[in-house]
C-alpha cells in the first residue's frame, strides 16, 4: 500500500513538474493547438449528447443501440487523460480565442472534481440509454448539469 | 442675513422631510397575508422558482436547504454579502414575523423600517402574489437552523446610506407589469415567473449608471457585474429557439447545439429544473411574447 503510495505521488510530482517546466518552454502555436484539441474534445460531447437530446426531445425515435453508443462515447471520452490540452498559461487572460477562466489553474480549483462529476453522470447516462426512454429522460436532467457544473466556474459566458 | 440663513435652513428642512417621507419605507398592509392557509410543499417550489437559495446558500454549496448566506456580490457601488437567512433565532431570521419576512420580499423593507438594497432583488419579487409568498416562508420555517453570523457590506459612502435608497425605489422599483396586453393563461403565469419569481430580468436587463432596469431594453442582455462577458439576449428572433428547446434548456441546462449553460445561468436551471413541466412551458410561451412584442 505504502510502495503504491509513494509510486503515485511520485508520478503525480513528475507530471506537475513537467507541466511547470513546460510552462517555460511551450510555444504560442503549442498553446493554441491544445485550446483547439480542447475544444475539438468538448465539440464531441455535444455531438453525441445530440443523440441522446433528440431522442429526449422526442425528435428523433428512442432506439437502445444509438443512445448506448452515444452514452458510451461520451463516458469514454470523460475518462480520456486530458491534461495536455489544459496547459498552463492558456486561460482567457493571456490569449484569444478561449473562454477557459485562470480559476482552471488556481490554488484549490476542483476542476478535477467536476472533471470526476461528469464521469458519474456519464456512466448513468449509459444504464439508461440502454434501458428505455424514460430512464433517458431522467437521465439527461444530472448529465446536463454535470456538464454545466463545470462551465458555472471556469467556463465565462460569452462575448 | 442670518434671518435669511434661518429662513433657508428651516424650508431646507421641510425639503428633506418632505422627501424622506415620500421615500419611507413601505410595509405590507397588515392584513395582506390573513386569510391564507399556507402549504410548505407548494412552498418548496415557490423557493425553487424565486431563487433564495441560489444567493443564501454558503459560497460553492450545494445544498439548498441551508442559508448560511456569505456569498458575495460585486457590484459598482460595492460589495455586497447575502445575510444568513436560515431560522436561526440569533443570526438568521427563525424569530421573524410572517409579516416581517413578507415585507423583506415584497417591499424590500427591513423588520425596523429601513430600505434594503437593490442587490436582493425584491424590485421583480414586488410583482409576486402575497399567497406565494405565504406559502414560501411555511417551507423556510421548516428548513435546518446555522448559527454562521451575517457578514456587514462592503460598501462605502454615499451608498451605505440606507434612507437614501428610498429615492432608488421611488425612481426604479416599480410593481407593475412589464410586458402588458392581451396574454393567454399560459403567457401569464410565464410573466409571473419570469418578471417576478425568477427574477430573470436582474440579470438579462442592462442597467442605467444608478443601477436601475432600462425596462425598455427588457431582457436584451446585459454586461455582467465584475466579470467580462454578457448574459444573453433572450427576445426572439435574437434567441431563435423553439418553446421546446427553451423548455429542455430550463431542465437541463443544454442548448439546442447541445452545448451547455455556464456562469450563474447554472445556479438558476439547479431551481428551474425542479418545477414542473407546465410552469417551463409558460415561460417559455411569455419568451416568446417579449421577442414579439
């Protein structure tokens, strides 16, 4: 248990210390692909919570296998690692085109929880695609909110 | 010369007394709540639907049966923090009156007769019924004590003078409609939710340099205080959103691009979300009027 302890910390101190060094050395046109990459990323949510709102909606027909890819996509891509799109220095304070606030990369930000929060939703959401329409229904109600409990705080509305 | 003097300081007295009791505070009129058997579980969706908890819970809860207060509200003239307002007998508001805690919501008028400020939004709530707001406060007498104390506002002169708020609602707190005509059943209990319960207009309004609703650019959008960015226009054809689409936004917080609400929208869809189908609807049929209109 100690052994993994330490083997996690020391992992998790290397990825932060690469991630600081980094900071020194990543060019403008690295930060700009990885907001683009990030974007591309959250692009893909909605696609295919377009799926699943659809059929929601009652605008296209609820069918098990469309909404279990959909739901399964979107619970795959939550658990993607992520952290070299997030790269430091690339909030809306210090450059164009991103509305990703610096409250990302502040002390005590729980970017991380709402990061795990959305990978709970998902994995409901893929229960319920596959078992009928109203359990669909119900579902999208905390997958919605999972997505919006992350934009609340470090997403800024736009314009 | 000091008759003169005299003479003006006496009739600039008057003035001032002639003003301060135009600008009073206003109370409910005693008998406004009597007659009313108020039902807490119709309250819980009163409290849903006029948002205290999106204010009166602890900064970054999620708990909305607990009103700690604390959350702070930067605006030009300050920074305001929202009181505790859970039924703490000491630091909440558990040994108020009915009456007390009407007038608070309704006129925006304190226990011992001072003027609130504009940031607790009783300027739209004023429009609300007095038997929501009855049953309201049935639901708040039943939810958890908290002993954390208020913390004072940080404001500075001349806006921490209560009185002269009279003069603020005398020019902007105005309990009538703003969307009038010919409405169906359905488009208006959609204005009661929107121009009163939800307070949607505090946000989606712009406001004038004294901090006042510009009502004719009703839900046009506005700068959002302390922060970049603006909350949306929400007049059709600028919002081109089906009422299905406004309905399933209020319950979930997606777009119909499936992209989701961010900023303090999402505070707002977390109450939305609870009221029942017909009540999303109605707001989005009175939405729809605005964009007409």
């Amino acid at each position: 248990m100690r052994k993994i302890l330490i083997a996690g910390l020391a992992i998790t101190g290397t990825a932060i210390g690469a991630i600081a060094y980094a900071d020194n050395h990543i060019s403008d046109a690295q930060k700009a692909a990885a907001v683009k990459a990030r974007q591309a990323h959250m692009t893909l949510y909605a696609f295919n919570l377009g799926t699943l709102g659809g059929m929601a909606k009652e605008e296209i027909p609820y069918d098990a296998a469309a909404a279990t890819a959909a739901a399964d996509t979107i619970a795959t891509l939550a658990q993607l690692p992520q952290s070299g799109y997030w790269l430091p220095g690339t909030d809306n304070g210090s450059m164009e085109n991103t509305r990703a606030l610096p409250a990302i990369w502040a002390d005590g930000s729980d970017v991380g929880t709402k990061a795990g929060d959305l990978v709970t939703a998902a994995t409901a959401m893929q229960t319920a695609a596959a078992t009928d329409l109203d359990s669909l229904k119900a579902a999208m109600g905390p997958l919605g909110a999972s997505c919006g409990g992350c934009h609340k705080g470090f997403r800024q509305p736009d314009e | 010369m000091k008759r003169i003097i005299l003479i003006l300081f006496i009739i600039g007295c008057v003035v001032a007394a002639i003003g301060l009791v135009i600008t009073r505070p206003q109370r409910l009129q005693a008998d406004a709540l009597s007659g009313l058997t108020p039902d807490a579980d119709r309250g819980r969706l009163v409290y849903a639907a006029m948002g205290c908890a999106s204010c009166h819970m602890a900064p970054g809860s999620d708990d909305p049966t607990r009103l700690p207060g604390g959350k702070s509200f930067v605006t030009d003239f300050g920074t305001f923090y929202a009181p505790n307002i859970s039924t703490d007998p000491e630091h909440g508001i558990g040994d108020w009156t009915d009456e007390q805690i009407a007038t608070a919501v309704l006129r925006g008028t304190s226990p011992d007769n001072q003027h609130y400020f504009p940031v607790f939004p009783y300027g739209s709530y004023m429009r609300g019924d007095p038997s929501d707001v009855a049953d309201l406060i049935a639901y708040l007498r039943l939810l958890e004590p908290d002993q954390t104390p208020s913390r004072d506002h940080d404001v500075g002169f001349p806006f921490n003078i209560r009185a002269s708020l009279g003069g603020w609602k005398l020019l902007f707190a105005n309990p009538d409609w703003i969307v009038t005509g010919d409405l169906t059943e359905e488009q208006e209990r959609g204005r009661l939710l929107v121009e009163a319960m939800g307070h949607c207009g505090e946000c989606h309004t712009p406001r004038n340099i004294l901090g006042g609703m510009n009502t004719n650019d009703w839900l046009a959008g506005a700068a959002i205080p302390g922060q970049k960015g603006r909350t949306p226009d929400l007049r059709a054809p600028s919002l081109d959103w089906s009422a299905a689409d406004i309905v399933a936004y209020l319950k979930t917080g997606l777009t119909p691009e499936y992209d989701s609400a961010g900023g303090e929208m999402v505070d707002v869809i977390a109450n939305t979300s609870q009221l029942p189908d017909s009540d999303l609807s109605a707001i989005a049929a009175y939405l729809l009027v605005v964009g007409a209109n």
